[in-house]
C-alpha cells in the first residue's frame, strides 16, 4: 500500500528547481514518484508516493539539501 502526501516549497523559480527537488526527493528509500506544481514567487506543491509514510525531517533535509524550504503538508 503506498502513501501519497502533499508538500508546500518555497524558493522554486524554474524547471531546474524542479529537477533538483524531484532528484532529491526520489532518492528517499521507498519514494515512487514526485510530482511538482511550480508556482514561480510563491509556494509550490509537491506530492510524494512513496510505499510508507516518510519521516518529515527526510523530507525537509532533502528539499533543503536542494536548496529550498519545506514550509509545510497540506
């Protein structure tokens, strides 16, 4: 069974911010596919599949490690 959740990011201005996210987010043990919705100047949405739920500092530390900032779940 596999767990879909929803993330706000800030920070994401172009599709090379997506690629970074996504890259980051996909290395997770057990994410399937990440999905994003760029919204340019403001909070972007990102869904994660992944096959259990993720611990949330997994998830903040990998978009940060991108260079963005989780600021949430929706």
């Amino acid at each position: 069974m596999s767990t879909a959740l929803t993330y706000g990011v800030t920070g994401m201005t172009c599709e090379h911010c997506v690629r970074a996210v996504t890259d980051e987010l996909t290395a997770l043990p057990g994410v399937r596919d990440v999905g994003v919705d760029l919204v340019v100047g403001g909070t972007s949405t990102v869904r994660v599949v992944s096959d259990a739920p993720l611990a949330g500092s997994a998830v903040r530390d990998a978009v940060a490690e991108a260079g963005y900032t989780l600021v949430g779940t929706t």
